[in-house]
C-alpha cells in the first residue's frame, strides 16, 4: 500500500495511511505495529485514533529516519510517498514508493551536466 509523509509545518511527524488501507491491513485496535527500514526493526505504537479517521503513524525513531530520507530527493517539497509492504500479522516493510525514478532522474542529469562540459 503507498502512504504519505505526515507534516506538520516543514517537519515530518509520521506516515499517513488511506482509511481503507486501515480496514484491509490492520486488525482493530491492535495497539502496535513492526516496520522494516532496512536493517532497522522498529516498533510503533498505534494511537486509539489510528481508526477512527486518524490513520498515522508516528514514531520519534521512524520520523527522524523519515526525516533523513527526505534529503535524498530531487525536490524536497514534493508528497513524499512510501509503500508499506506486509510481511506478515503486524509487520510491514518500508520502502520509498520513488526510487527508481529518482536514480534515473539522477542519472540523466549527471549526464547531461556531463555532455555540456
């Protein structure tokens, strides 16, 4: 499923999710949820919110590494958009939902810097 960055202000303060996404994928009033980032597990607390119109999660460790990602991009101020991938009851992965078009945006324009020089 994509989700989004949360932001209050210029700062990240966790993922938002689709209301049906939340129905589909999160048995209710589960009160935590693991996510995969790489070679970190992290554990994250689901808010009583979370279903009732307020599907983010948010988590100081998972928002700092959010935080980190986003310096990564071509254009900062864009929707930053993740997939969380289920990897089975509770447990998720996170992978930025851009990627691969950024290395090639990256890539052609290195290129092009290159060709005109």
């Amino acid at each position: 499923m994509v989700v989004e960055a949360q932001w209050k202000g210029h700062k990240i303060t966790g993922l938002r999710l689709d209301a049906s996404d939340v129905q589909r994928y999160f048995p209710k009033y589960d009160s935590m949820v693991e996510l995969h980032i790489g070679h970190l597990c992290i554990g994250c607390q689901l808010p009583p919110d979370f279903w009732r119109g307020a599907p983010v999660i948010g988590d100081s460790r998972l928002c700092e590494w959010l935080e980190a990602q986003r310096f990564g991009y071509l254009h900062p101020d864009s929707d930053l958009q993740w997939e969380l991938i289920p990897e089975g009851k509770g447990t998720f992965k996170v992978e930025s939902a851009c990627r691969t078009v950024q290395r090639e945006d990256r890539a052609i324009s290195l290129f092009i810097w290159r060709q005109a020089a």
